[in-house]
C-alpha cells in the first residue's frame, strides 16, 4: 500500500478529466459555451474483484464556460456489472453516482513564459446509485484537484495532476478505493502529442492509495489514448488501459465522442 501511495504522488483521478485521459487538462469550456462527452470503457477486472468480472460504464459529462476561466458542470455513470454465474450475486444495470464539478484556471501559460497553467477543480459526488448492487458507492465524496500543464514543444505537452478526497471514495461501480471515512490521495500524468492537426495522441500513469488499511483498495494503471477531430466541434476518442490492484481495471478498452457547442 505504501509503494502504491509513492507511485500515486509521484505520477501526480479517474473520472474528471478531458476525455479519452484520466489525467485533467488546465483548459476551461469558453465562455457561453457547452463541451459534452460521452464515453464508453469496458473492463476486466481484477481477480480480487470476484465474483464481479466484468463493467461496462458510460459516462456522460456536460460542462459550460460561465465566465472566462470558471466552467461548471456534473456527469454520471450508466453501469452495467457482469458477475459470475453460479453465485448469489446477480448483474446489475443502471445509473451511478451524480457528480457536480467547478474547474477555475489560475493561471494561463504564457509563450516565453517558465511558468505552467494552473487550474483548480472541485468535485462534490452525490450518492444517487443504489449501493446494494455496486451501482453507487453509498457515500458523499469531495474532492480537490490541482493541475499543472506546460508545453514542452509546439507539439508535445505535459500534465500533472495531484488531488486529496477529503471524505468518501473513488468507486464507480467495482473500480476504485472503497471506504466510509480517511483522506485518499489522487495524481496522474500525462504526455500528450500533436501528431497532425486532427491526431492528438497520449500515454499517462494514474493512481489513488491511502493511508489507512481500513479503506481496503488502492488503484495504478497506465493508458494509451487518441483523439480525432472530425472538425472543430467533433472529436472521436480512444483509450486501452491496464492496471494493477484491486481498485484498478486488468484491461480495458474505451471509445467516445465529444461535442463543442
């Protein structure tokens, strides 16, 4: 658990971020302006997840650009959890959790400047998933995210995530750190790098661990992802992922679209 948690740190989620990566980005939907996503990852679990083998989630995440550097917004899961025949657990169908967010950039990165964009984002989840069938988590969470991001070269730029759940867990469904109480601490990183001006392509790290036993779970898992601009308004996501621990997905496979309006 204490090498999951110096891994997570050092990465520097799940959830929050521009799609197909885990790792948040320090931009903000313009201002008057609505960005959706929509995706869909289906995962492997973890052996240590049996007798649930399989999760199917499509999350959809609607944020609009109040002012010039605050967005707001909230998303949710549609769940679908596979589990082994022959148990007493049957599968399960349905919404999870409803997330509200803020996200305000702080800082904006400047073209001769050293210094990266910087961006805060809070997220409040509410408990609306049944927690009977894995479909909520059960408990209220809060969490805070710091992001970093600077651009290496005119192509390639780096993200750094670090962020503290105050109270609550990261569970969507099966994946994520169970718990009833205690602080789990997030991060991610990521590089993404303009292949050509419709290919964007990327690779990260992500994790979540805590201290305290009591929690149960930690979370690392790496990514692959790629996104297609269609045009200006339409891209067309990709993502495989593989990871260790309980709280991570084996691997999975995820596609999705996003939308500027």
């Amino acid at each position: 658990m204490k090498v999951a948690l110096l891994l997570a740190l050092a990465a520097a989620q799940q959830a929050h971020a521009q799609q197909p990566f885990l790792t948040d980005d320090a931009d903000t939907a313009a201002k008057r302006h609505f960005h959706l996503e929509i995706l869909s990852e289906l995962d492997r679990l973890q052996s240590l997840a049996y007798p649930t083998l399989r999760q199917n989630t499509t999350r959809i995440q609607l944020t609009y650009g109040l002012l010039e550097r605050l967005e707001v917004g909230f998303d949710g899961p549609l769940l679908a959890i596979y589990n082994a025949r022959g148990t007493d657990t049957p599968n399960a169908f349905g919404f999870g959790d409803l997330n509200l967010q803020m996200k305000y950039r702080l800082h904006s990165e400047g073209d001769d400047s050293i210094w990266p964009a910087v961006t805060v984002a809070l997220y409040i989840e509410v408990p609306t998933g049944d927690s009977s069938n894995q479909l909520g988590s059960g408990l209220a969470d809060y969490w805070l995210n710091v992001i970093l991001q600077k651009k290496l070269t005119p192509r390639l730029t780096a993200h750094l995530n670090s962020g503290l759940l105050f109270s609550g867990n990261t569970l969507t469904g099966a994946i994520g750190i169970r718990g009833t109480r205690g602080r789990v601490y997030t991060g991610a990183s990521s590089l993404t790098y303009q292949l050509t001006p419709k290919w964007l392509i990327g690779v990260e790290v992500a994790g979540a661990a805590t201290q305290q036993s009591s929690l149960g779970k930690a979370q690392l898992q790496s990514q692959l992802g790629a996104k297609y601009m269609i045009n200006k308004v339409i891209g067309l996501d990709f993502a495989l992922t593989g990871g260790k621990f309980e709280g991570s997905p084996r691997v999975g496979a995820a596609f999705g679209v996003s939308f500027d309006f």
